[in-house]
C-alpha cells in the first residue's frame, strides 16, 4: 500500500489551553484511526506544525478537514510526498508543546524529502529527525 506525507505549518486564530488542545487532538485522533492516518502535531502557542501519514484516501480526508478548521489560517505546505514507510507510527495523532526555539527548529529544517537520518554522518538534521526528537520523550 502506498503511502503519502504531508507537513504543514499554519497559525492559530486563538491561543489554545491545553484541555481544547487534548480536545482538538482527541477529535482528530478518531477520525485518523478510521482513515489510517499517524502523525505528531506542535504547537507553540501562536503557530501549529503538523506531519500526517497514511494511505491516499486518508490523508484526502483528513487534509481536507484540516484545510477546512477555523483553528488555524494561513496554512503553509512544507512538504508532501510519498514515503517508503512511516516515520511516525505511534499515534494516530499526538500534540506536543514546543517552545518558539524548537518549533522554529522543525520548521525551518529541511523538508525537500521525508527521509530521518541516522548516525552522525548527517550534521544538519532534517525536519523529521527534529519531530523524532521532539516525539523521543513520549515514547515509551
């Protein structure tokens, strides 16, 4: 089954408390698990960044959805693209507080491909590694 990635930066129309942040991802997470899609949200309290995978007509729905929130305006594809494998697996969705340093980190990576490096014979991570890194902690 091939599947697609999509990553986004967007900015939020309101700040968010952490209860309508579990709310949003809660939502989210059902419609994800139902059309296949994983991914990892950031947020910095101004600004989202989200990566999502899955199968092609997932990712149309759930894309769609996203494109049509009220939450956030002036989305900003960073990247899309098919991958191999996933390379975030754990939740269906996920949101983590990133503070202005990280997010801009992740943000400003470099997206031209979804591929996470491995070893330290890459000196600039890409913008996967640095989601990698910031999902570590939440893994079990």
């Amino acid at each position: 089954m091939a599947l697609e990635a999509i990553a986004y930066a967007s900015k939020a129309t309101k700040r968010l408390t952490v209860a309508e942040l579990n709310d949003l991802v809660q939502r989210a997470s059902a419609v994800n698990m139902i059309a296949g899609v994983t991914g990892l949200l950031l947020y910095d309290g101004a600004r989202f960044l989200q990566y999502f995978e899955g199968p092609d007509d997932g990712m149309a729905t759930v894309y769609a959805r996203i494109l049509n929130s009220a939450l956030h305006s002036d989305v900003i594809e960073l990247a899309r693209g098919r991958v191999g494998r996933r390379r975030m697996p754990y939740w269906s969705m996920r949101w983590v507080l990133a503070d202005m340093y990280k997010f801009n980190e992740a943000a400003f990576s470099d997206w031209s491909s979804f591929v996470r490096h491995s070893g330290e014979n890459h000196r600039v991570p890409s913008g996967v590694d640095r989601l990698h890194a910031l999902a570590a902690p939440y893994l079990e």
